[in-house]
C-alpha cells in the first residue's frame, strides 16, 4: 500500500513538474565552489501565466535569513554580497542562474530565488533552496616518472579543478620549457585543466619538478616531485693531485647519478681511497699517503651508467718542492699549473 502512494506521490511530482503554469524552481541542492573564485549556480523558475503578461520582471535572491543577495537596484543588496552577484539568467526565458564572484568563505547559503512582476505577482521560491560547498584549491595532482635516463624525456602532466569556466586557475611549472594546456568539462559544474610539459632531460633537471596553480583572488597551491636523471660519471675540473714535501693528496671529483665506484690505481696496484664526501650529484674522493712513487695516478669512476678515467703523473723532479701535477683523461689535458711548468722548463 505504502508503495502504491508513493508512486501516486512520484506521478503527481512528474506532473508538477512539467506543469508550465505553476510556482516553481529547479536549482541543484548544493553546488560546491572554490573559494576566491567564481561559482554559477545554475536555476530555472515557472509561473502561472499571468493575465495581462507582465511588462517587466525583476528578479531577486535571498539568503535564507532574508538578506539581500541579489538585486537589480544594488543600494538593496546587503553589504557582504554588493559587488559579487550577478543574475547572469535571462529572467523572459525563465533563467534565473547567478554568479558569485569572488566566492567566500561565509557563502554557504542556504539561498533561494525570488521573482516580482511589476503590478503583479511576486513569489519567492523557498522550496528551492541551493546551499554552496566552499573549499579551499587542493593541491594539483602531478603525476611525472621521476627516473630517466640522461637524454631521455620527460613526460609530466599536472591538473586541477575549478568551478569558474570564465576564470580558469593559472598553471605554471618551475621548468622553463611551455607546456600546453588543456581544459575540460566535468560533471556538477566542475572543469579540469591540464598543462603537459615534455622535454629532454639533462643532467640539471635533476631537482623538484614544481607545478604551481594560482586561482584568481591570488590563492596558490602547488604539487612537485624530485626528478632522477640518471648519467654515467663525469670528473670534474677541480680534481688535482698536490704534493707538499712529503705527503701526496689527490682529489677526484666526480658527478654522476646514481653514485658508483671510485678505484685509485697505480699501474698494476690499485690504492686505498682516504676519504669519500657527498655533496649533491658530486662526489669528492681523496687519496692521501707518503709521496712515495713518481708514477702515474688513476681515478676511476663507474655506475651503471658507465665509467670515466683520469690519469696524472707527478713530475719526477717534485720531491721537496710543492707541485701540481696534469690530469688527463679523454684526450684533454685539464690543468698544468705553474709549478708544473717551471718544474719542466
Ligand atoms: C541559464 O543561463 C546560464 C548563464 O547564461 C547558462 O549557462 C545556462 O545554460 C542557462 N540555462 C538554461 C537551462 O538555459
Ligand atoms: C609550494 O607551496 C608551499 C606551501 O604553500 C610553499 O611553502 C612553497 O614555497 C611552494 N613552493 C613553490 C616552489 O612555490
Ligand atoms: C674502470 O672501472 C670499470 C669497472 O670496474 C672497468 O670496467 C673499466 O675498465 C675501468 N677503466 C679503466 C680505464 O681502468
Ligand atoms: C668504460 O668506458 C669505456 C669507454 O667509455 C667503455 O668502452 C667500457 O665498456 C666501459 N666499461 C664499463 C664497465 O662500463
């Protein structure tokens, strides 16, 4: 029995409904918005058609306290909501949607929309009451593989969502490469939009990828992820090897991603490092003993990338004095310092 009333219930609601002439309002019971953006809140009404048509309409909506959200003569309109409202519906085709821009905090609402028509019926729609969700921006969700081969690319992609179609968030990315963006519709009055950001990596991206969302009233949230580029070992130009008396030290310094192996070598004798330091993708090795061969030195450096070498050989002559010794290596001499040339002239 009970089901029975309620399908006559659900029947007679259909048929209202779609009766043309009666006082009603369809507006959704909550839409959710962003705070400091805009929000439409979309709504429809029906009347009962007057006799004469009415000449003008003015359309209001109200707060459920009765306060004055929206007003064709602005002086009406209470102080928190002047300036912020818009009826962007066309009142003749029975639109009453309004935008709120910027939305705040404190809009929740409940509101509801009601219509006068000049010298005759006015009617406020208290049935239809649409309440505001206001969040604050999530972060963008970023999604990138964080791990790449030198030379290889970088595919990163960041999107957000906003409620605001006329005013999309800004998306920008800490990388100086530019991106393309593109939005699109979801359902409730919600957008996303989209920035993709490719490029080729080198060994200077390997640091936070950032992808910053700022939404109009200068709010901002961003997302990042640390990028991996992976290299084979580079030796970098500050490796020497100084002898002083009688204490050798060499430096190698090697750049690479992941960190590997260091191997010191005499010909034939590999030595002992005395020191390792990391500092970012950089890995200083040190080798420090007695000045006790005039041989060739070798630093040799490898990951799964590959391996990189250095040779120096100490002037023959240095024992006694201070010197700087060559480091070659690829075919490149780095650095002949002046003792090692007024050794050798
Ligand atoms: C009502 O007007 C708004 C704003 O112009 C528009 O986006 C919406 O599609 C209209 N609704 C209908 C049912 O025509
Ligand atoms: C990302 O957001 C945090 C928190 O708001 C902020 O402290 C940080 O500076 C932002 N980073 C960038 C690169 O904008
Ligand atoms: C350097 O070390 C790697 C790995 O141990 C080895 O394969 C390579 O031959 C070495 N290179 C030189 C020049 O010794
Ligand atoms: C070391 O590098 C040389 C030349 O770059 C290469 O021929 C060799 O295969 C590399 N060895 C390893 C273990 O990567």
């Amino acid at each position: 029995k009970a089901k029975k009333e309620y399908l006559s219930l659900f029947t007679l609601l259909i048929f209202v409904d779609l009766d043309a002439s009666s006082w009603t309002a369809k507006v959704p019971s909550s839409v959710s918005g962003l705070q400091g953006s805009c929000i439409i809140i979309p709504c429809s009404f029906n009347y009962p058609e007057p006799k004469p048509k009415p000449s003008r309409f003015t359309g209001v909506w109200l707060k459920d306290s009765h306060e004055v959200v929206y007003h064709p003569d602005s002086s009406r309109i209470f102080k928190g909501y002047r300036g912020r409202t818009t009826l962007v519906g066309d009142l003749w085709q029975k639109n009453c949607s309004l935008r709120i821009t910027p939305l705040h905090l404190s809009d929740k609402g409940p509101f509801f929309f009601r219509i006068e028509m000049e010298d005759l019926n006015k009617y406020s729609y208290i049935h239809a009451k649409v309440s505001i969700a206001v969040s604050s921006p999530d972060s963008p969700s970023l999604s990138v593989k964080e791990e790449v081969k030198v030379g290889g690319v970088v595919s990163a992609s960041c999107s957000v969502f906003y409620t605001c179609p006329s005013e999309p968030p800004l998306l920008t990315w800490s990388h100086t490469r530019t991106p393309s963006i593109q939005s699109q519709q979801l359902v409730n009055g919600q957008w996303e939009l989209t920035s993709s950001l490719t490029f080729t990596s080198t060994m200077k991206d390997n640091k936070a990828l950032v992808c910053t969302a700022e939404y109009r009233g200068g709010k901002k949230v961003n997302s990042s992820k640390t990028l991996n580029i992976k290299y084979r070992p580079e030796i970098r130009v500050g490796s020497a090897c100084t002898a002083d008396f009688s204490i050798i030290t060499c430096l190698c310094i090697v750049d690479w991603e992941p960190p590997g192996m260091v191997q010191w070598s005499l010909p034939g004798r590999p030595l002992p490092s005395t020191k390792v330091e990391r500092h970012g993708s950089l890995t200083i090795v040190t080798l420090q003993r007695t000045f006790d061969f005039f041989d060739t030195v070798q630093c040799n450096a490898s990951n799964t990338y590959g391996n990189a070498t250095l040779s120096c050989s100490m002037p023959t002559n240095c024992k006694r004095k201070s010197c700087v010794c060559v480091w070659w290596g690829g075919g490149h001499i780095w650095t002949a310092s002046r003792f090692f040339m007024r050794t050798f002239k």
